[in-house]
C-alpha cells in the first residue's frame, strides 16, 4: 500500500505540455501561412526545374576560350583575398586580446566587442555595396568588405579562446615579474595558438569564396567576370567561371588541411 501511494503522488515525468504543444502548433502554423504568403507551391517547383534543365543545356559544355579574362579576374580575386586575409588576422590577433574579459577590465573589453559585433553585423555583400560607393569600384572595395568580414569572425572566436585558457600560466609567468608582452607571448599564445591558426586558415577559405561574391556587387575580382556572363545570357563562359572556382575552393580546402595538420 505505501508503495502505491508513493506512486501516486509522485507526477508523470511524461505528461503532456500544452505550453510546448502550442508553441509547436504556431511554428507550423507560421511556416504553412509563409509558404501560402510566399507563393511556393509544387506547381511552381516543377516548372522551376524544367526551367533549370533548360539552363544547363546551356551551360555545358563548358567554353574556356577566353581563358585569359578568366585568369585575370581569379588573379584578381586571389589577391584580394590574400591581401583582405592577412591584414583582417593581423587586426584580430589585437583586437580579440583586447576583446577577452580575462585579461582586459571592462573599459576596454566592452567596446572592442561591440566593434568585433558591428563588423559581424551585417553580410559581405551590403558592406561591399557600401565600400563601392565609398572608395568605387575595383579591387579596394573587396578588400576593405573582407578585412570587416574577417574582423568579424576571427576576433570573436579569438577572444572567446582566450578567455577558455587556464589562468594558472599566467600566474606563473606573472610570478616570475614578467611584463604584459611576455605574458602574452609565452603564457596566453601557446594555449591558443593552434585554434588562431584554424580560424585563419578557414577565414583565408572564406574570403577566397567571398572575393568571388563581392565582386558581383561591383567590389572586384571574378565575381564581375561572372555577373557580365549572366548579364551577355552567356552560360557556357559562365559554367567555365563555376567550374574554376569550385577548383579553387577545393585546392583550399586541400591545403587548409594540410596547414591544419601541421600546427596541430
């Protein structure tokens, strides 16, 4: 008899949750009203894919005649991206130092996060637009959006490592009546040093897909070659651009692993 009673009272661990259930209702319901809002239908979806099988008609074969233009916008875009990448980590390898709460006082920490948050605000895109109508067209424009885009991502990430590490090395190096350089150097980077290099390798893999991007809008690169493709209804150049830039981001993300294996 106490055994049941105890069953009793104690409460179904499974019991239903009209809170949960109805938050689930609205999200269906939500995502059903936007497909009707939007027009998606099947219809729609079905035509689209014959619209698509009729494009790569088109594209293929793929026409690499003009092989010289498209060497000179992926040179181009290269450089962008190298150039965007090594400044962009340069200023996070600071920023993200001054960004972490476990060695600098609020004062500090506080508004090198909300720069990092602002230049990780908005897409690559809409600050190259920005750029193009600052600096114009060309190449600088791709290199400012990316040195931001990079700011954004490894900063954060930089700073979100420093304050993981353990503080028991830099006690002992403090101990030691070591400056704030040398406790940096020889406490903070050996702890982090090898996530900083895999947030630059994958920012430098990023940037080579985005210098591609931005460059739609106007901010350099391969990206101008290609939406003057599209805009000539030139598909076959256009699947010879696609192709070339697949290449690349595969050689990337070959030697990315590579970097990655040996600093790890």
């Amino acid at each position: 008899m106490a055994g049941i009673e105890s069953t009793k009272n104690h409460e179904n661990p499974f019991k239903f949750n009209w809170l949960s259930a109805g938050i689930w209702v609205l999200i269906l319901g939500y995502i059903l009203y936007s497909f009707h809002a939007m027009g998606l239908t099947w219809g729609r979806f079905y035509e689209g894919l014959g619209h698509a099988e009729k494009l790569m008609g088109r594209m293929f074969p793929p026409n690499f005649e003009r092989w010289e233009l498209l060497l000179s916008g992926l040179a181009e875009s290269l450089e962008i991206a190298v150039i965007a990448s090594f400044v962009g980590i340069v200023l996070s390898l600071f920023l993200g130092l001054f960004a972490a709460r476990n060695l600098m006082p609020n004062w500090i920490s506080i508004p090198i996060r909300g720069l990092i948050a602002l230049c990780r605000t908005f897409h690559p895109v809409i600050i190259a637009i920005l750029f193009v109508k600052s600096v114009g067209f060309g190449a600088l424009a791709g290199i400012l959006t990316l040195i931001v885009a990079s700011i954004g991502f490894i900063a954060k990430l930089f700073a979100e490592a420093i304050e993981e590490i353990s503080l028991k090395q830099i006690e002992a190096i403090r101990a030691t009546g070591a400056g704030f350089v040398s406790v940096i150097v020889f406490s903070v980077m050996p702890q982090v040093f090898s996530r900083f290099i895999g947030f630059s390798v994958y920012q430098l893999d990023s940037n080579l897909r985005n210098s591609t991007m931005v460059g739609i809008v106007g901010a350099g690169g391969l990206g101008g070659t290609l939406f003057s493709a599209f805009q000539r209804f030139d598909y076959d150049f256009v699947a010879a651009i696609l192709i070339t830039i697949i290449s690349i981001i595969m050689i990337g993300e070959y030697l990315s692993n590579i970097v990655r294996r040996i600093f790890k």
